[in-house]
C-alpha cells in the first residue's frame, strides 16, 4: 500500500471513516514557520458539512490536535502529526449491506484486493472522510507556501451541468461565505434547488471544483517523469471521487487552433508574463509564473436512496440494495478546501524541490 505523497514535503495519510481516528504525518515542513492549531482549524472547518440540502447528518467536531512537530507555535523540523476524532459514528447501516458492494463505491475492488479484510464500515480507507488529513496537511502547505507570497484558492465552478461564470480574485476570496463555495450567487441559486430535486427524489449530483494558486514561481517542476502537472493530477486524484483533472484549458485545448491556443509571451513593467493563460501555469512541466489553474471533475455520490442492482458476495448471487445511512446529495462543496490543500502540498513539495522555499525558516 502506498499512503504517502511528495518527496520534500512528504505527507502521510492514516484513519479509516468509522475508525477511532484520521490523521496526517507531515514530514519535511521547513522548521521556524509559525504555526498554531488555530491555523490548522480554520482549514478544517471549511470542509465541514453545512446546513442545507447538500449536506450529510453526520456531524463530527473535527478539532483538530497536534500530537509532535510544534514547539511554542514554531514548526521544529521534525514530522509533524496531527489528527481528529471520529465521534459521531453509527456503523449499523454498514453491518446490514457488508456482502453486497454498493455500486459505484470502492466496496467491491476494496474486497478484492484486500481478500475482504479491509474496514468497509463507511467506506473505511476509501472515505471521503479521510480528506480531513489532507487539509491539515494542506494548512502546513499552506502557510509554508504564504512565506513566498503563493496564495492557493478554490471554489464551486459546477454543480449538476450549472456553471458559474468566471471569478475573479477578490470573489474567490469570499466563496466560504456562501454554502455551496461558489462564488456567482446566481449559479449558487440554481444548484441549490437542482441539489434539492435531486436528493427528492433519492438521486445525487456531480460537479467541477476549480482550483487556483497565484505568485507562483516559474521554473518549478521536475521533467519528464516527475513533472509539475503529473504530480498535481496524481495529488488531485488521490481525493475520494475525483474522476478527471484538467489543467489551463485543458480538454478544451483540443478544440482550438494552435493560434488560439498558444499563450503570447508579453513583457509587464520588468516581468515575462503571457496574455492569455490556456497553459494553466505550466509549460513543458515546468511552472511558467502564470497562475496555475487546475480543475476536477467530482463524481456524484454513490450512495443513493434509489433501489439498485448488486451482488451478494457470500451467497455470490444477483442480490438489490437500497442504502440507509447518512450521505451528502452532492459532496462538490466540501471537495473545495480539499482541491485547495491537495495544490497547495503539491507546490510546498516543489518550491522545496527547486529551493525557492528553504528547509529552515527564520534563523535564531
């Protein structure tokens, strides 16, 4: 099993969904960076659930504790371990439906691997719920990255075929003051009730979360194998239900012609910057000093109240499944802080890869 990502910034995943907890090992966070709990909990937070019809009933206080690695609020060098607890746990639901695997969820490949001895309580290890060690994680990466003026930021560019118009920064700023991190109320408005008929009538929904990080350095990235775009996908796709990953103009790119696509390089004051951004920040792997924009095509929740065709892999015959138990309509919105953290351990990595980020900070 692999459970870790990043090289000098090397995270460590652990927890299971209807574990005692889920947690998360940072090792290579540079020392001497402010760090306080708080920091790492106004992270957290945004990814819990909110009122309304897109949300789960399952309300876990997710406080966050920092078991090593922070000394009198300064990061020491050394891994930093942090975790929540998982309290608001009700297994019975799984206890009923565990020989029949629910489709579209990791249940069948997971017994399969595994031989059937994985955690499939909530999902186990294939929960969205382990998302919560990657935004703690992600509040590091962040406020390592904010030493070096990157700013990583995220919003609702999707729900159920709605699209938002484009934002701009100021706007993306704010999209944790509106319930579904969008930040075009109008779109807002129409998700809502499509999320609502959806969930009326037992189904769920899909969407795009588009992430965005400014004042990037160019010249990061590690060619050929380990290039930026190839590491940031293989972040991205680490997060429970992402399904696609474009980067810049990405699958739209090949509907263009060469001449609409090719970024013209233009000088600004003493800078190199490019007129237009289809290249999303990144040429030939490399960060080019642009914005670098990346979306994710979120997956609509597989578990649905609507009767469903399945198997029962004790008795291996055709078997029907109807799901109980405490689900999200439509989990875009919590992806949002978690497309956000997984670009921002992403470009920590790097920016220590290329030194631009030093493994000690603020010298005594």
């Amino acid at each position: 099993m692999r459970n870790s990502l990043g090289e000098h910034f090397a995270v460590t995943s652990f927890g299971e969904s209807h574990g005692r907890c889920v947690g998360v090992v940072v090792d290579g966070c540079p020392a001497g960076l402010p760090l306080t709990v708080a920091d790492v909990q106004a992270e957290v937070d945004k990814r819990r659930p909110v009122a309304g019809p897109a949300s789960t009933p399952r309300a876990e206080a997710d406080e966050v504790e920092i078991l090593s690695g922070v000394f009198k609020g300064i990061t020491t060098g050394a891994p930093i371990c942090m975790v929540v607890w998982n309290e608001d746990v009700d297994s019975t639901a799984y206890e009923r439906i565990k020989d029949t695997p629910r489709p579209g969820h990791a249940d069948y490949a997971a017994f399969v691997k595994y031989g059937g001895f994985n955690d499939y309580r909530g999902g186990g290890r294939f929960s969205g719920r382990i998302t919560a060690g990657f935004v703690m994680a992600g509040a590091v990466a962040k406020k390592a990255l904010s030493t070096i003026g990157v700013e990583v930021l995220a919003h609702t560019a999707e729900i159920g075929g709605i699209a938002a118009k484009p934002a701009g920064v100021r706007s993306l700023r704010r999209v944790d003051e509106n319930p579904l991190k969008c930040a075009d109320a109008i779109a807002s408005a129409r998700m809502l009730l499509a999320i609502e008929q959806a969930r009326a009538e037992g189904d769920s929904l899909g969407g795009i979360v588009e992430g965005v990080a400014l004042n990037v350095p160019g010249g990061m990235g590690e060619p050929v194998f380990d290039t930026l775009e190839g590491d940031l996908a293989k972040a991205l796709c680490a997060i429970p239900a992402v399904k696609g990953v474009e980067v810049g103009a990405g699958f739209g790119a090949a509907r263009m012609r060469g001449s609409q696509n090719n970024d013209r390089f233009v000088m600004k004051g003493n800078r190199v910057q490019t007129v237009t951004n289809n290249s999303g920040g990144i040429l030939g792997g490399i960060s080019s000093g642009m914005p670098i924009v990346a979306r994710v095509a979120v997956k609509p929740t597989p578990s649905i109240s609507r009767v469903q065709t399945t198997v029962n892999l004790k008795a291996m015959e055709d078997a029907t499944l109807e799901i109980k138990g405490r689900h999200d309509a439509c989990i875009v919105p919590r992806a949002v802080p978690v497309v956000a953290a997984m670009m921002s351990i992403t470009l920590c990595d790097f920016a220590l890869r290329a030194q631009v980020l030093k493994p000690v900070l603020n010298r005594r």
